[in-house]
C-alpha cells in the first residue's frame, strides 16, 4: 500500500488528538502533533536563538511568550519547523498523521505542495471532524492530560470518572493556563479566522474533503475515520 498523508482537521476538542492516536495505534502511522514540535522547539531551542526565515528575523523568546499568551506562533517558524521534521519522515518511508496542521493558509501553501511532492495527491486525505462551539466549550474547559505522555482526555460519560491514564497508569492533570475559559474562547476566534479558510485551499489544491460528525461517540468517530482513508 502507498505511503499516506493523513490531515484531521477540527476545532479544539473535535477529539483529532483523541483520533489521530488511535488511528496511528492501529496503522502503525506516525502521529505528527504541531502543538508537540512546537512545545519540544519552546523547551529545548536555546536561549537567544534566532531563526531567518524569508529575510526576517524570528527570536525564540518571542516566540515563548506567545505560546506563554496561548497565542498562535508566528507561522514562519511554525512552518520552518515542520517542514523540517515531514521531510526527514518522508525520507524513513513513513506515513503520516496529522491533527491540527496545517493551521493556516500561510502554513498550507508551503505544506501541500510538499505532501503532494513527497507522497503525491491521490495519497493526502483530510478529514474534518465537525463540532458545534458549545460542545467545544465545554468539551475543552474539562478537559485533562495524563503527566506521562500527554495524553489527551476529553470530557465524556466513559472517562468522568477517571483519575489515572487509561494507557499508561499516571495521574491525569488539567493542562495549566491553556484550559481556562478566556484561554479556550480566544483559540476558537483564532481557529475561525485563520484555521477555516485551511479547509478552502485544500479543497483548490484538487484534494478531497471528507466530513465526518465528531459529535458521536469516539468508536463511532474513528470508524468513519477509518472508512475514509480507505
Ligand atoms: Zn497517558
């Protein structure tokens, strides 16, 4: 089978982490998490860094008190970023994962082109898992994260209850500043004036889009999932 581009798409708490994990524990994709690149970049990149990117100048501090703010990263970087890593993927013969990139229109244009370079068209899928804002609202301000790996736990009947990580065991923690309601409300306004129109020049670059309603239950989201990279 050809190696292939996966792109879950939807707003925060449209469960695409939740999807792309299992999709990638039943593929053997690689899962591919902008906000993990760009989280191990703010951690690890050394103080004073700077990047040129395009004839500007980007320094590493700005980009920490973005990311601090719960603010988008300037996309220049993001895109340096994760250019860098899809082409050493493509290079191991891996299939990709992504849930919630490309981000932007600016991160899209340079993105597609190179999927469709490194895997050609016919091998991208993108998926929209799509969700009211009230359910993203409330789905968001409870959700958790374990302290092991990160693993994201959205808010439902099955996992209320739960103190520990289903997959590893650690204690589950809500995720500080990125979780409360201000936080949750700006990144909504951001996802609609810049995420959205993503969906648009896809669909312009000839590649299909595939809606599925993340309103079901995760069984029943990842069997149309499923169905769609078919
Ligand atoms: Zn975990």
């Amino acid at each position: 089978m050809s190696k292939q581009i996966i792109m879950l798409f939807g707003a925060p708490g449209s469960g695409k982490g939740t999807q792309a994990e299992i999709l990638s524990g039943k593929t053997g994709y690689y899962h591919f998490e902008s906000s993990k690149i760009i989280e191990f970049h703010i951690k690890n990149d050394e103080p004073g860094k700077t990047y040129e990117i395009e004839g500007q100048t980007y320094k590493i501090e700005d980009e920490r008190s973005r990311w601090e703010s719960g603010l988008l990263n300037s996309p220049p970087v993001v895109v340096y970023w994760m250019v860098k890593k899809i082409k050493e993927l493509a290079e191991e013969g891996k299939s990709i994962i992504f849930s919630g990139s490309p981000r932007t229109v600016y991160e899209a244009e340079r993105e597609i082109p190179l999927f469709k370079e490194l895997y050609g068209a016919e091998n991208i899928r993108f998926i929209m898992l799509e969700i009211s804002p009230e359910t993203t609202i409330w789905r968001n301000s409870h959700r958790r994260i374990c302290e092991l790996i990160r693993h994201s736990i959205l808010f439902t009947p099955e996992t209320e209850k739960l103190t520990e990580c289903p997959l590893d065991g650690s204690k589950l923690v809500r995720r500080q500043g990125l979780d409360d309601p201000e936080t949750i409300k700006k990144r909504i306004e951001i996802y609609k004036e810049q995420t959205h129109p993503v969906a648009e020049f896809v669909e312009k670059a000839g590649i299909s889009i595939h809606k599925i309603n993340g309103e079901q239950d995760v069984a029943g989201v990842h069997a149309d999932v499923y169905k769609a990279i078919q």
